[in-house]
C-alpha cells in the first residue's frame, strides 16, 4: 500500500500549493 502514502503525500503537497496560491 506504498502507492496510497505517496498519493496523499501528492495530495498534501497540492493543498499547500493551492493554499500558497490563494493567500
């Protein structure tokens, strides 16, 4: 299940962008 961690590894790392780009 490796491939899970890093899918939401990706997904936090996109939310943090996203947020960044909000502000």
């Amino acid at each position: 299940m490796a491939n899970t961690k890093s899918a939401k590894k990706a997904i936090r790392v996109i939310a943090k962008k996203t947020a960044v780009n909000k502000d």
